[in-house]
C-alpha cells in the first residue's frame, strides 16, 4: 500500500523537471497514475469485502512509534475507491478544462499530490501518520485554491481555508498525542481495543473537544464551514475533487475512523448529532439564496457534510448503513454537478443561474450529465441517491425515541432543500428559453463532458443494483465503524412505508421550492443583511485584530534600532537571573575563606574603577580608548599577582596591540565624533538597568564562591602533565597538547578574523568608489 | 613619527625582540610563554618596526605578505596534529624524540604545534594591523 | 579580596552594559570589550584564586609538591584574550567601513538600510 502513496509523491516530485512535457495536451496521459491505483484497490474488493483487514508495514521512526503502518478495512477501501475513481475523471477533465494554462503541469504537480496525501490519511494505521498525511491534504488544498494566484480573492481564500484547516489540524495533534498518551498506542487497530481506558479517562471530554475540532474544520461544520464557499475560487476539477468529494470528506472520516475509538458516548452523540444537524439546516438553506451556480453547490456540499455528520451521530448500525451510501452517492452527484458547472462557466464565461438558461440546445451531453446527476441528488427512484435518502429516513426513524421525530423533520427539511439547490444547479441552466447571447456556444472537448456523464450514469447504474455497492463496499466500511461483521441486503423497493412517504413528500417539496424560488440578487442582498452574525464575519474581525496586534508587536520588538533590541535583552536575561537568585536560597559570605588585602591589590582595583569610571564618563574618544587600555594593564597585573603569568603576558602584549589597532584607525577619522547622549531620561533608564546587571552579576558570582570548586579535571591536568606531556607549564600544556584540538579550532577562527579584516578593507564596493 | 631615536632603537630591537619570542616560544612548555605569547611579542616587535620606518618599509623588510605566514602556520599545527596518524596512534598524541636537547628540553610534537600556533598568530596580528594601516595612510 | 573583585566584576559588566546601550558605535565597541574583561575576571574567581602559585612545575619536579593555581581558567582565559583581539580588530574595521560610508558613528543613521548603503 506504501507505494500507492509513494507513486503520487515522485510523480509529484518528477514534475518539477519534467513538467515543461506536460503542459501539452500530453498530460491527459497522468491520468493512468490514478487509473492503475483505482484497479489496485478494484482488486482488493473481493478480500476486504469477505471481511479481511490487510496491514503493511514499513519502519519509519520507529523510537517515536511512528512508522510506515497501513490499514486496508472497508472504510479505507471506500474512500480509496473514492479518491482514485473520481481522480481518474478528474484528471482528464481537467487536461481539457486548463488547456493551455502556462502552470498546467504544476496544477497537476498539485494535485498528484493531494491525491498521494488524501490515500495516506485513508490508509493510515498510526494516527501520527494519518495527522501527517491529514497537514498535507491542507496544504495542496492551499496551493490548489491559491492556483489563480494573481487574484487577490484566491490568495485571500486559499489563506483562509488554510488558516481554518490548519488550526483545526493543530488542535487534532494535540487531542491524538493525548489519546497515544492515554492509551500508550497509536496504533489504530491497538486504539480499538483500547477504547474503553479512552472514554473513561477523565480528560475524554477534551481529547473529544481537540480531535473533534479538526474533523469539523476539515469538513466545514457550522461555525466553521466558511472557508468552504471561499475555496471554490479553485479552479473547478479542483472544487469537484477536493471541496466535494474527496478533502472535506476526510473529516467524515475521521470520526468514522474514530467511532470505534472514541464513539458510543452520549457527549460524542449529541455533540455530532447538534452539529451536523445545524450545518446541514444552515448550510441548506443557505443554498437557496445563492445564485453563483459554485455557491449554491458549495452550500449544499455543506449541509450533506452536516448530514454525515449527523449519521454518524446517531451511531446506529442503520445510519451508519446510511452514511456509508450516501457518501457514495454524493460523490457521484456531486462531482458530476461540478464538473457541469465548470462546463458551462467555460463555454459560456458565467456561473450566474439568473443569467443561464436554456442549455440543453447548445451543450446536450452535458445537459444529460446535468440531469442525471440533478435526478441522483435529488432521490428519485433508480439513482443512487434515492437508496441514500431512503437509507437515511430510515436511521432517524428507527432512532431512539425521544429524538425520532425531530430528527426525521430536521432530516427531511435539509433533503428539500437539497433537491431544490441539486435542481438549481444540474436543470436550471439547461431548462427554459436560450437567452441570444449564449445562442453561438460551441461544443466543447469530449474529455470534458464524458466525466460527468460517467458520474452520472454509474449514479444510475448503482441505483439499479444497489447491492453491489452495498455488498462489497458498503457492508465492510459499516463493519470498520461497527467492529463486528455486518449483514445487510440494499433493495431498491422497500415497499409502502413511511420512508417511501417521506421521499416522495421531500421530491415533490424540493420541485416545488425550486419552482417558486426564483434566485435573485435581491435575495442576496437580503442575506447580506446578516452577514455580521456570522461565524465569517467574527473570524476576519478576530484576523484583523491579530494582525494589528501583529504590526504592533513587530514595531514594538523590531524596531532596527541595536539599543532597542540589547536593552531587551539584557532585561530579559536580568529577570530570569533574579528569578534564579531569588529561587537558589540565601546568599552568604564565608569571611574566613577569604584571602586577605593587600596595599597593592586594593590599589590596583581603584585603578580599575578610576579607568571604568573614565571610560563610561568622558565625551572624549581618545580618553575612551586611553581608559580602556588602562583597565587592560591593570588586569594584567592582577594576573600577575595571582599566579597567571602566561595571561599577564597575554593581556599585556594583546592590550598593546588593541591600542595601536585604536591608534590606526580611529586617528584618521576626521575629527571628535560628537553624538549626543540622549536625553536624561533615557540616561538614567540605560544606568538603571546596567547597574542593575552589574550587582546581579555581583551577587552571582558571590553565589558561586558558596559552591566548593570540582578540581578532578585540573588535578588530573596537573598530575600527568610531565608524565604524559613532557612539560612543566600546565597552562601551556592545556593549550597544546590535552586540549589541543581547541587550540587548532582557536587559530583557525584567528585566521578567519584576519581574512574578515583584509577583505573588508581590499573590498571596494561601487557606491564607496563613488563617493 | 620617523624619529631617528626611533629608528636606531627599533634597529636594534627587532631581532632583540624576536630573540626573545622565539624564547619564550620555545620554552613555553617548561615556563610561561609558549606559542601565543611568543607570537604576540614578535609581532609587537614588527609593529615598532612599522612605527618607526612606516608600515610599507616593514612590509619591504619581510618580503612575504604577513598574510602568506597564516597557512604556513596553520599547515605546521596541522602536520603536528596528524603526524601520529602515521605512527599508528591517534590524532594529537604527543610525540616526542628521546634524547632532551640543551636549552629547549624535549623535542616533541607539542613543539612542532606550538611553532604552528607562533606563525598563525605573526601572521593574524600582522596582517589585521597592516591592512589597516597601509589602507589609513 | 575575593569581594573587591566581585564587586570589580559588578563594575566592569554594569559599565559595558551602559556602553552598549549608547548610540554610538566607537562606544559599543568600547562596552563590548569591558564585558569581555568582566567575564575574564569572572571566569578566574571561579577558579579560585591563588597568590603566588603559577602552575608551573619547579625545574627539579616531575609532580605539584603544593597547591597551584587552577590552570584551568586560564588556558580558557588565555584564549578568550586572543579571540577578542580578533573579534576587536574585526569590529574596528567594520567600524570604520560603516564610518566611511555614513560618515558618522550614530548607530541609529543605520536602521533604514537602503540597497546602496550596503
């Protein structure tokens, strides 16, 4: 299973070089990759079906527990069926649709990817792996959605769908280190058996919160679903794929992959179940008021999003049955709808229903494909869709019984307006009088219009045999969710019951509405109205904010000045000294310890504090420097009193050299740099500070006198020194021989410097040469 | 500053004081100096050379460029740090010839070293101070 | 005299942190080689200090008969003294680059970096 994965990324990776090939009408040949994976994993049908869960294994970071772990279960199995079957479609729309596009190969670049990332969170068996895979789902996401990147509303949505995505996504890492942490695995398949230490863990309810989180913001669950609509500024095989099909259903698989894990809870029931059933109300409605034909689809892409969720809620064998259908049956409908919609905005330049009409004239496959698919979403009997919204019904009506009524309103007035927005979007453009404008539209390319009618036509041919897809895919991704073998038959008849009423009453409801409802841009604006209610609204407020606050504290932290940037610093470092202070105890002297003053010394150091004091004090360079050598021969006397000779002579020679190096160069600069101090405030604050670190660098090294000295290291130096070394000036053996190395390290850092000094100085730049 | 005082004193002081660098040079691994210090003094003695003759006089004086002692130096410390390599011992390990020899002592790899750290730093400090001050004048 | 020279420390580390934080560049140059002696001297308290015992052997010993000196820090000391001459020397010449280009040493005339400034 890795190289499914595998083959996806180096096509990706290989189409960086080679993708100039692939520009060309040529790159309709890409679409064998996803062929030859969708009959790999066609191939494995029959295995999974009967009941079995292939592994793979491949050692990754195996110290961390992650490695290369796959699962192939139905669950799996359905969404890989999924990602490749549609990709395939998608693929060759899209060789069509962006012809000529100077970026197609790395559109494609793009895509190949996604579709490796979307198999790898599928196929997953290691929840880190799947979180890995989930971030890269987001991030092609990104590219895809930013693909138009010279419009400025296309790097805006890309950035929010990212943002969101992401957000989401960092919140599931947390919640799934949890978990690991909670179960001591990460293996799915160990999670399973683990279940029950999970959701009796007093920090279930946050684990559910984190991992939750992320499943919602993938799969644009109310009130995050905004990004969603904003990403359909992709181009369009990206929105049928990802922004339908596949990506946001990832996180329906999510908590389809979790329901064995972490399901089963009241918390995790009622959570979906109010979730899912206000986003698919929100989101359905909503749908009717949009008249960008890519709106109306986005919206109701979210409420059968909502819908899922709310399957998955009920956590029955039934609607499990249901959700396992219907995403099947959204895929097919779905994807076609889109792809006719892209169709259209290419050949006639406009996605505006109030503006289209009549079709079917001009572009009669696509009306076909158009109307299959609007047939399929809406439930009429012979599509796929119908079993799906029986299948549905049939969940809320045999759920627990508190709920059952509500939840089969709430269900059938989401699936009316489904139909209406599924007519709005596959009839309405078709239907009607064919406004002059559109009365030249060509035909366009067979490979753009054979995919949807593909679509739409297995959306019939299941609808016909429903129990091939129930039995063979359906059936085990059910038992993935349930862990215990599922039996069922899928029949198109069920015979009169109140499920057949319920359908027949949302078909007809949902013609009717979309007869009455007459999209206007009116409507619009009346929705508009609203718009600082929702959820969008509060997230570009809170963006804003971020990024004031972002601006501020970047003009606050960086402002280009050295100053600003030290004092900082030296502040933060003084807190953290005083924090270390404060906690090691208290700070004593042991007088006795001591050695005691001599006349000598004690001058000296007040030499010492006269240089320091000069040094700080004098508006004169040339004292400055004067003060500074003289703090260097002073130290080199201190090192002669206390047994450091080598240093003495170092210091010596090298404060020498330091001054003539002063004497060099600051003497030909023209005359006293005056600059000013400051004003007096800043003064006392710099002093503040710096008086401040003096005494806390005083205390400190006070602190250390407290702690007896470890003299393994130099005891060992001093007595192998002749025996090993051959010499008897320890300070010099150190140096060249025990820790020589260094030494080697030090001239070749001394080298560097000289280097550094006489290429900025042979360096003529052409601005000095001017000046 | 071409003083004439100057001039005759630094004369005698140059090989007086590169006598000595190379003394404490030598005598380093026995009582303080050793090749740091060494090195410092006789570039010490070099920049009173340039003081009193001017820094282009000096530069005459040594024929090679000061920049050119730095590899050399540092091929010298670097032979020193692999010549055991050859002996079948590992980097570093002091090597050292049997008989002591009068006023050095111990001739050893350690030596050899020493002397590579003696040029890099002639070599570092003179060239650091003659660019800058054949660019200053 | 332990304390004189913590004290001693306290100074040279307060005044290098004050000449840091000036405008001028011949002055922090200044501050940073006063921090690097507070450090020094910081690193040779460590080590305890002691009078009149360089570690250096007698001519007629093999071994230290006595205490000595913590060679230690100084061999660290010693090449952190020849380091900073080259981090000194350097920032001279950066110094004087920056002046010859600006003409001036006011550190604040160099947060607005253009192309040719460079």
């Amino acid at each position: 299973m890795l190289f499914t994965i595998l083959i996806g990324l180096i096509t990706s990776c290989l189409l960086i070089p080679l993708g100039k090939y692939f520009r060309s009408p040529v790159s309709v040949a890409l679409a064998l990759l996803p062929v030859i994976l969708f009959g790999y994993f066609v191939y494995h049908i029959p295995q999974v079906s009967s009941g079995e869960t292939l592994y793979e294994s491949t050692k990754w970071v195996p110290s961390l527990g992650i490695n290369f772990d796959f699962r192939l279960d139905g669950l799996s199995l359905l969404f890989s069926l999924l990602i490749t079957g549609i990709g395939s479609l998608i693929f060759v729309y899209a060789s069509s649709y962006l012809k000529g596009h100077p970026y197609l190969d790395r559109f494609y670049g793009y895509l190949c990817l996604f579709m490796s990332a979307m198999l790898g969170v599928v196929l997953s068996d290691n929840i880190l792996l799947l979180f890995i895979f989930w971030e890269l789902t987001s991030i092609s996401s990104f590219f895809l959605i930013g693909f138009n990147n010279d419009s400025a509303v296309s790097r805006k949505s890309a950035l929010t769908a990212l943002s969101m995505t992401g957000l989401g996504g960092f919140l599931l890492l947390a919640g799934m280190v949890l978990i690991g942490e909670m179960a001591g695995t990460y293996s799915i398949g160990e999670l399973i058996n683990a279940s029950g230490v999970i959701t009796e863990h007093p920090l279930y309810p946050l684990v559910l919160g984190l991992v939750l989180m992320g499943a919602f913001t993938k799969s644009a669950q109310f009130p995050f679903h905004f990004w969603l609509p904003g990403a359909m500024k992709a181009p369009t095989p990206v929105s049928a794929y990802l922004h339908s099909a596949t990506m946001v259903k990832a996180g329906i698989f999510l908590m389809a992959r979790f329901t064995p894990i972490l399901g089963g809870t009241p918390l995790w029931s009622y959570t979906l179940l109010i979730v899912g059933g206000v986003t698919m109300l929100y989101a359905a409605v909503h749908s009717l008021f949009r008249t960008d034909l890519k709106g109306v689809l986005a919206y109701s892409t979210i409420a059968v999003l909502g819908v899922l969720t709310f399957l998955i809620g009920l956590g029955t064998e039934e609607a499990f049955i249901a959700a396992g259908t219907f995403i099947i049956a959204h895929a097919l409908y779905k994807a076609s709808l889109f792809l006719v919609t892209g169709v259209i905005d290419y050949q006639t330049g406009t996605r505006d229903i109030t503006r289209l009409g009549g079709l079917r004239k001009v572009l009669f496959p696509v009306f076909v494909a158009g109307t299959l698919a609007a047939l399929s979403s809406a439930g009429l009997p012979f599509s796929f869709g119908f079993i799906g919204k029986d299948l549905i019904y049939e969940a809320t009506l045999t759920a627990g019984d508190p709920l059952r009524i509500l939840l089969t309103v709430v269900a059938v007035i989401a699936n009316i307006c489904l139909v209406a927005a599924g007519f709005m979007a596959g009839i309405k453009p078709f239907a009607g009088a064919l406004p002059t404008q559109f009365a030249d539209v060509k035909m366009p390319s067979a490979l753009v219009w054979i995919p949807p009618l593909i679509l739409g036509l297995s959306g019939f041919a299941l609808g016909c045999f429903p129990d091939l897809a129930g039995q063979y895919i359906v059936a085990p991704t059910v038992s993935a969710l349930t862990v215990e073998p599922v039996e069922f038959t899928l029949k198109i008849w069920h015979g009169f019951n109140t499920v057949l009423l319920l359908s027949g009453i949302t078909i007809i409801a949902g013609t009717v509405v979309y007869l009455f409802n007459k999209p206007a841009v009116s409507k619009i604006a009346f929705v508009e109205r609203f718009n600082s209610y929702t959820p969008h609204y509060f997230f570009q407020k809170s963006w804003i904010t971020f990024r004031r606050f972002s601006v501020w504290y970047t003009g606050f932290m960086h402002n280009g000045f050295l100053r600003s940037y030290l004092i900082k610093i030296i502040i933060f470092a003084e807190i953290l000294l005083i924090y270390e202070l404060v906690k090691g105890g208290p700070i004593y002297i042991d007088y006795g310890k001591l050695i005691p003053v001599s006349v000598h010394e004690g001058i000296n150091v007040l030499i010492l504090l006269g240089a320091i004091y000069l040094t700080v004090t004098t508006t004169s360079r040339l004292t400055a420097v004067v003060g500074t050598s003289i703090i260097g021969y002073a130290i080199c006397l201190m090192f002669v009193f206390y047994s450091a000779p080598d240093l003495a002579i170092t210091q010596f020679t090298i404060d020498t050299l330091t001054v003539v190096l002063f004497v060099f160069v600051l003497f030909n600069l023209p005359s006293f740099l005056v600059v000013a101090h400051g004003n007096r405030s800043i003064v006392i604050r710099d002093a503040l500070v710096a008086g401040l670190f003096g005494i806390l660098l005083s205390l400190t090294a006070i602190k250390v006198l407290q702690v007896p000295t470890v003299k393994d290291i130099s005891e060992f130096y001093g007595k192998f020194a002749y025996s090993l070394a051959k010499g008897k000036n320890v300070v010099n053996i150190v140096l060249v021989d025990f820790r020589g190395f260094d030494t080697m390290f030090e001239i070749v850092v001394l080298s560097i410097s000289a280097i550094g000094v006489y290429s900025l100085i042979k360096l003529r730049l052409k601005t000095s040469e001017k000046d | 500053m071409k003083s004439p005082i100057l001039q005759s004193a630094s004369r005698y002081l140059l090989p007086i004081l590169l006598l000595f660098s190379v003394f404490l040079l030598l005598r380093g691994h026995y009582y303080p100096g050793g090749g740091f210090v060494g090195g410092l003094v006789a570039a010490i003695a070099f920049v009173l050379h340039s003081f009193a003759f001017g820094t282009a006089e000096s530069m005459k004086m040594l024929k090679y460029k000061p920049s050119a002692i730095i590899p050399v130096g540092l091929i010298v410390a670097a032979i020193a740090m692999f010549l055991p390599v050859l002996f079948g011992l590992p980097v570093m390990t002091g090597l050292w010839i049997e008989e002591p020899i009068p006023v050095v002592g111990m001739i050893g790899s350690a030596l050899l070293f020493d002397i590579g750290v003696y040029l890099v730093v002639i070599g570092v400090v003179l060239t650091i101070l003659f660019t800058i001050s054949l660019e200053t004048h | 005299m332990e304390l004189l020279l913590v004290f001693l420390i306290g100074a040279l580390y307060a005044s290098g942190v004050y000449l840091i934080l000036r405008r001028s560049m011949v002055r922090l140059l200044l501050g940073i080689i006063l921090l690097g002696n507070g450090t020094n001297i910081l690193i040779f308290l460590l080590g305890t200090i002691t009078k009149g015992k360089p570690p250096v052997m007698a001519a007629n010993l093999e071994v230290f008969e006595d205490i000595y000196a913590d060679p230690i820090p100084q061999a660290l000391i010693l090449t952190a003294i020849v380091i900073s001459f080259g981090l000194t020397s350097f920032a001279i010449v950066l110094l004087k680059r920056v002046y010859a280009l600006l003409g001036t040493d006011d550190l604040d005339t160099l947060n607005t970096p253009q192309e040719e400034d460079i």
